[in-house]
C-alpha cells in the first residue's frame, strides 16, 4: 500500500451502557397497617415486566388489567381498545427515573389496586448484584390481598371478619377469606418465586 494511502485505524465500537438496577418501593395505597415489597429491577425490563415483577411480590394472579402513570403519561397492555401509550414497548431505562421519583400502578379497575411506587436508587449493577438481568425482592410486610375481595373497602371488612368470626353477617367474607394470613408473607420464598420466574422466562 503506498504511503498516500495509509491503512485506516479500525472504527471503534461503541460501548454498551453499563447494566442499572432500580430499587423501588411499592406499597399498596389506603391500606393500614401497609402492605408493601421493596426489590430492584433491571432498567431494561419493559413496564410490563415490572407489571409481572409486581404481580409475584404481592401474589396477584394477574386475572385483571391493569396501568402505570408516569407523570403525564399512562401505560397499558396493547389491546385492539387500548388508548394509552403501550406497556410492552417502553423500558425503564427510556423514562428518565431518578432517586425520589415517584408513580402509581393500578391492578384491577374492578377493585382498584393502587400501588404507590418510590424509586429508592439507581445504581449501577455490581459483581456483588449477581445477574442483573433478573429481578431481586429484598424486603416487605403483609401479604397481599386475595382477588376479588372488594379493594380496600372489602379487604378492611375480610379482616373485621377474620379478626371477629362471630360478627353477625360476616359468613360470605370468612368463607371467602379461607385461610388467608393477612401477616402471612414469607420474603424468602416470595424471593426464590420471582428468581424462578424471571429465570425461566415468565416475567
């Protein structure tokens, strides 16, 4: 090659952007005493897969529909009458969360499950993080509700019904209630649950 025509350096390839984990708080609103799961998501899951990430935390079944609002914006599952922006095709990372920023996701319009959801840190996953590709809960109080119970109005009388179960009237709720522990959350197991799921491909 002569000297007029020096080799050309190789283009460099641009680096892929470090792998963040979101920690997040999300407890369910007008419940006393609160219900509530702390875990750290990947910033490249999609809101729909923090929708399944939050269905295993609290033990929905994921029967109903549900929306994040995220400052203006409302998300939903794509559906031939969906109206708002689709749930499957933005990921975390595109939102722009930082620390102390806050949103709501609502499971089931019936009931109206409001989960007030804080973002307790960004960070930038670790050796010490084990794979960040998949999902971690760390923390949390109280199991969830059943389905179908009514929202917080009908889950306040399950527990009047559980607490008293010779209150007149209360038959429906008991039997409805089973054996519902409304202290019964076990996070070890709630963890390995949502480990397995993510691992698998079900979230």
């Amino acid at each position: 090659m002569s000297p007029e025509n020096p080799p050309r350096p190789p283009a460099r390839r641009g680096r892929k952007p470090k792998p963040r984990l979101l920690q997040l708080r999300i407890a369910l609103a007008r419940i006393e005493p609160p219900i509530w799961r702390r875990v750290r998501v990947p910033d490249a899951y999609t809101l729909h897969q923090l929708h399944r990430v939050i269905q295993m935390a609290f033990g929905w079944l994921d029967y109903h529909l549900y929306a994040f609002e995220i400052g203006e914006r409302r998300f939903e599952p794509p559906s031939e009458d969906a109206e708002d922006e689709d749930s499957t095709a933005v990921r975390l990372r595109d939102l722009g969360l930082s620390d102390d920023a806050r949103f709501t996701y609502t499971y089931d319009f019936g009931d109206e499950w409001v989960h007030e959801i804080d973002v307790e840190g960004v960070y930038i996953a670790a050796p010490i993080d084990g794979n960040p590709a998949l999902p971690v809960l760390y923390a949390g109080e109280r199991a969830g509700p059943p389905e179908d119970c009514g929202g917080p109005p009908g889950y306040a009388d399950m527990l009047r019904a559980i607490a008293d179960p010779l209150r007149p009237g209360h038959g429906i709720l008991r039997i409805r209630a089973g054996d519902y522990d409304p202290e019964g959350f076990d996070v070890w197991t709630a963890r390995n649950n949502l480990a397995l799921a993510a691992a698998w491909g079900a979230i």
